[in-house]
C-alpha cells in the first residue's frame, strides 16, 4: 500500500537531513565566531549563516505541506522531482547566502518557482478530487474530451 508514497517519503527524509545539516552549520559557527545562545549576532559571516538557516526553516512547512498534498492529489512523480529541485535550490541558496547576501538570490528565485508549481499542482489535484468526490465531475476525463478531436458524423 504505502509503495506509491516511498519516493514523497524519500525527498521528506532528504529534506529533514537538509535542514539537520543547516542547523549543525549555525553550530559550528557559532563556536567558530564565538557567538554564544541566545545572541544572533555577531560578525557578518555568522549572521548571514544564521539568516539563511532561519530562512530555510521558515519555509519548510510550507515546503512539506506542498510536497504531500501534491502527492498524494496530483502525482507523486512531479511532486517528488519538484521537492528534489527545491531541495537543491535551498542548499544553493544556504551555501550562497553563507558566502554574500547577493548570492542568494538566484537560488531564492528557482526556489520559488518551484513552491509555485507545488501549490499549482497541489490546487489541480485538490480541486480534481474535490469535484469527483462533491461534483461526479471528473475534470481529466472532461478536459481530454474537449481536447481530442471528435470523428465527423454523417448525417
């Protein structure tokens, strides 16, 4: 039963690693820059380390939410190639970050297209499943029916 999940399993698994792996980085920084808990400050390259983990930790709910619902609504391949892509993202981004402000950038911006075709996919399989489920309504069916050219028929 659960074998169709095991690929949105693995990228949930690799995304907790990830954010292990960010918060073991501000660790090891703050003992490098002796930057004791609570404070967040210190020099620059701490700083810009300590945002960028935030930063990532912010939106992983969002991220994982998207992931599953995606998953589960749409199709668990796309949602698993797309949190695979955002994941490589957020790592560019945390590494880019921890080196210049402006180095972020880039990733930040992959990154959220990426969170925007999750919510996308995500709306098309809630709203495909919903008007199944409410309407009797299969949207798929619907469209590839609009969409195939019907035979002429002699009259």
């Amino acid at each position: 039963m659960t074998d169709h999940l095991v690929g949105l399993g693995a990228v949930s698994v690799l995304a907790v690693m990830e954010q292990v792996y960010f918060s073991l980085q501000v660790v090891y920084a703050r003992r490098k820059y002796s930057v004791t808990p609570p404070s967040t400050t210190g020099p620059p390259e701490f700083e810009r380390l300590h945002r960028a983990q935030v930063n990532c930790t912010e939106y992983f709910p969002i991220f994982i939410t998207l992931l599953w619902t995606s998953g589960l609504f749409f199709h668990q391949g796309v949602s698993a190639l797309c949190g695979l892509l955002y994941l490589y993202s957020r790592y560019r981004y945390f590494n880019g970050y921890s080196q210049s402000s402006r180095q972020r950038l880039a990733p930040l911006y992959f990154g959220a297209t990426v969170l925007w075709a999750l919510i996308g996919f995500s709306s098309l399989g809630v709203l495909g499943s919903f008007s199944r489920l409410y309407a009797g309504v299969d949207l798929v069916d619907l469209a590839s029916s609009c969409l195939v050219p019907h035979a002429p028929v002699d009259l």
